[in-house]
C-alpha cells in the first residue's frame, strides 16, 4: 500500500525549505563583503582593487579571463572547490584558459576542511611572484570572501604580523574577514603557532 503524503504535510515541507532558504540567504548576505544591500544582488564580475597590483575578486567568466589578460593581469588563484555553484567553469577549465592566455593558474580549493600551511605559502607565493611592477593577480572565489581570508594570511606574512595581529590590522587595511572566515583564519593562525 503506497501512503500519499497530506497536502497539510507537503505545506509543511515546502515552509520548512523556503524557511531554510531564507536563512541561508541571509548567512550568504552577511558574510558576503561584495553583497549590494540597496538591490539586494550580489554584483556581477566584481573585481575590487586591494593594491594596484591585487584585486579580490568572483567567478570569472572565460570572456572576463580574457579581459584580465587584457588590463596586465599576470595571474589568477582560484579558491573554488569543482562542483560548486554558479561555476561556469571547472578549476581544469578555468586553468587551461588561463595558461593559453599567457597567465599563470594557481588552484587551491578552501572549503570545509581547515586551511593547511602548504596551501596558504603557495598562495602566498603565487601573488608574491605575479603581482609586481606592471603585472597584477587577482584572487577568487565565488563571492570574494575566501579571497579576503587567504590575501589577508598573504600581508600578514608579507608584513610579519604576529598571529594576535593579523585580524587588526587586517581590517584596518580593508581585509575584514568574520563569521566561519573568521574562525578558519584563527584555527590557521593557532596551528602555526
């Protein structure tokens, strides 16, 4: 015997997902630097200038992978992990378009599990070699926040910030991280410790 569901049941659930979306939306809205209160979008293609040599950045397309090549980028990290969404690309993809165009690809997948020191000291080179003089690097992810995190560890080492320093001065100098950035920010600076 099949049991259909009630329709009392099926409200119910359909409630509970939009309540679950809404809370997600709202996280999303508040850890997300590069959210637009006033249209309640987040903005496309966003490239936000740390120096004149860094931008932190969302998902590029292949159109604006060329544009960057066009404006002197020399460089592009990818934080995004595959299957993620609004990922137009693969991290293969994305790498392969970036090496025909002359750039150099650095991939490293921040996610879930904590930041490692080999992760971050081959971001950390990477922008340290590809963003100098006339070459620039951006640095992605999907909306720009895992990008903050791991530029934020970069200056701190570039700068020889202290562990106890690193979450001052980074927001002083415009590389506010909070929420679970935050906290994997801290459990990274711990571990190195």
């Amino acid at each position: 015997m099949c049991s259909v569901p009630s329709s009392r049941l099926i409200e119910r659930r359909a409630t509970r997902e939009n309540i679950l979306k809404a809370v997600a939306h709202r996280a999303l809205k508040e850890s997300d630097p590069l959210w637009t209160s006033d249209s309640e979008q987040r903005l496309m293609n966003v490239k936000r200038p740390f120096t004149e040599a860094i931008t932190i950045g969302d998902q590029p397309t292949e159109a604006d992978l060329t544009q960057l090549k066009q404006e002197g980028y020399s460089g592009v990290v990818n934080l995004r992990n595959d299957g993620e969404p609004e990922q137009p690309l693969s991290t293969k993809e994305e790498g392969a378009i970036v090496g025909e165009l002359g750039m150099g690809y650095l991939h490293y997948g921040v996610g879930a599990a904590p930041l490692s020191a080999a992760g971050v000291t081959a971001v950390s080179d990477f922008i340290d070699q590809h963003a100098h003089g006339p070459n620039k690097v951006l640095v992605h992810c999907r909306r720009g926040g895992r990008a903050i995190a791991l530029l934020l560890l970069q200056q701190a080492r570039a700068n020889n910030w202290s562990a106890d320093e690193v979450i001052a001065k980074g927001k002083a100098i415009g590389l506010e991280v909070d929420g679970g950035l935050k906290t994997l920010v801290e459990t990274y600076l711990r571990s190195m410790a």
